[in-house]
C-alpha cells in the first residue's frame, strides 16, 4: 500500500482542523480502529482469504488499538480458507507484531466465533459475556487495559451487539456502559453494533459517551455501498477524558463493512 491508495481509496472526514483542539498538543494521542473482518473471508470472492491484505493496511495505518469483528478460531469455515484452521487474531498478530486476544462469543464449527483485539506492547485482557433477554446469537465484549507510553492506562473494548433483536442491543449497551463504570479508567468501546443512529438503542446511551462519528458531513456509511450504505459501525469514547482529533471510514473493500479509524486525545 503506498500514497496513491490513500488518494484514491480513503474518505477522509477530519474534524478541528481549524479548532483548538488540534492546536492542544499537552495531552497523549491514541489511534483506534475497528474493523469487520467477516470472518477471514474476502464477501465479494468465496473462499479468498483477506487476512494478507488486512494485516498490511494495519502494518500502514499503525494504530495503537484494534477491535476485530465476525473473527473465526480454528473452524472448519477457516480450513476451508486458506486449507486448515486459522486462528484468525493469532494469524494477524504474527503478521503485524501486535499483541492479539479472541473474546469467544460462542461454539462454531468445531472452533469459536467472536471478538479479536490487536494492541501494540501488551495488555490486560478479559472477554465479557452480554446478555440476551430475549434469545439469539451469543455475543461478547473483548477487554483490554492498556498501559500507554506515557504510563497512563486506559480501558477498550470492542464488540458486535445482536443483529437480531433491539431488546438485545439495548441491554448489551447497558452491559458495557456499567462494565466500563466499574474500569475507573479513561474508556472507549467501539464495533459492529448492529445500529443506526437513529434507533432506541443508539439513543439509550447516555452520559458522557460521545460517537465520534456523529459529526462528520458528508455521510460516511460504513456497512453497504457508499451511496446509500447505512452507519452500524462506531467507535464510543467518554468526553470528559478524551477529546477527538480525527475520525474517517476507510473505502478499503475486504470485507463488507468499511473500517472505521479514529485518533483521540486524552485530557
């Protein structure tokens, strides 16, 4: 990947340009991406696998904090990939020297199917299990504490809420806005969440939680086309610590969904 994919192949919405916020050069900055990775799987060829070309576009990006949706551990789905099981997030963090966790949502096809995070260094990881009022497709939280250069430490998250059931995602919110109270920690949670902003469960989240995607014009979808595609996929950061500094969905197509990247800075 090289300059010219980045003027043909990125949308970037860039907030404060103009502001103090970008002049504000006190406090650490984090980039952040989230990424449906659709399971290992290129959507528009069955059976090419994507994880070569996700693994480069993370190698030039170079964020500090990855959440990884629709990840596959050692099933049949993955052999029939790439010719055995993958362990999807292992893979990846062999190919980019990242530190890699699988948050397993739920037994699949004689492996597991979940959640995956990357993070340069290391962290403290943890996967949460969220609930289903009314029945469906388990689903999780991956967790990590993660100690920042400057020593600082800051909690992440990242997740892929129901697809089915709003009473789902209303109270799989609920879950990691009060695990993310019990963190104590600068907190930013982020992924597929299966919402659009102008749902019961987009508006359920309350407090200090800010999407940093609510502002950027034009429109930036981030599942479907780029004309008329729909805004699912986000990434949520606690205002009073953290202030944003950029925000774009990448028109990358390995997958579905587009990733969507994001750099904060904390207060």
């Amino acid at each position: 990947m090289n300059n010219s994919f980045f003027g043909a192949f990125l949308i970037l919405v860039f907030f404060g340009i103009h502001s103090p916020l970008m002049a504000q050069k006190s406090g650490e900055t984090i980039k952040i991406l989230s990424y449906n990775i659709y399971h290992g799987e290129n959507p528009f060829h069955t059976g090419l696998g994507n994880l070569e070309q996700i693994a480069e576009l993370i190698n030039e990006l170079n964020p500090d904090l990855i959440a990884m949706q629709e990840v596959d551990s050692m099933t049949t789905r993955t052999a029939g990939v790439y010719g055995s099981k993958v362990d999807l997030v292992q893979k990846l963090a062999e190919l980019t020297g990242y530190t890699g966790y699988f948050a397993k949502a739920m037994d699949y096809a004689e492996g597991g199917y979940g959640e995956g995070v990357l993070v340069k260094g290391n962290g403290i990881f943890e996967t949460q299990n969220l609930p289903l009022p009314v029945g469906g497709e388990p689903r999780a939280a991956a967790w990590v504490t993660y100690k920042l250069s400057s020593g600082k430490e800051i909690a992440f998250a990242g997740t892929h809420l129901c697809h089915q059931f709003e009473e789902n995602r209303i109270a799989q919110v609920e879950a990691v806005s009060q695990r993310a109270k019990k963190e104590k920690l600068p907190t930013i949670w982020v992924g597929d969440l299966n919402f659009r902003p102008d749902s019961e469960a987009y508006k359920s989240i309350k407090g200090s939680w800010k999407d940093a995607g609510a502002l950027p014009t034009p429109f930036s979808p981030t599942y479907g086309t780029l004309e008329d595609g729909a805004r699912i996929d986000y990434v949520w950061f606690d205002s009073s610590k953290f202030t944003l500094v950029d925000y774009q969905v990448l028109n990358v197509t390995h997958s579905d969904h587009y990733p969507v990247l994001v750099t904060l800075q904390l207060k």
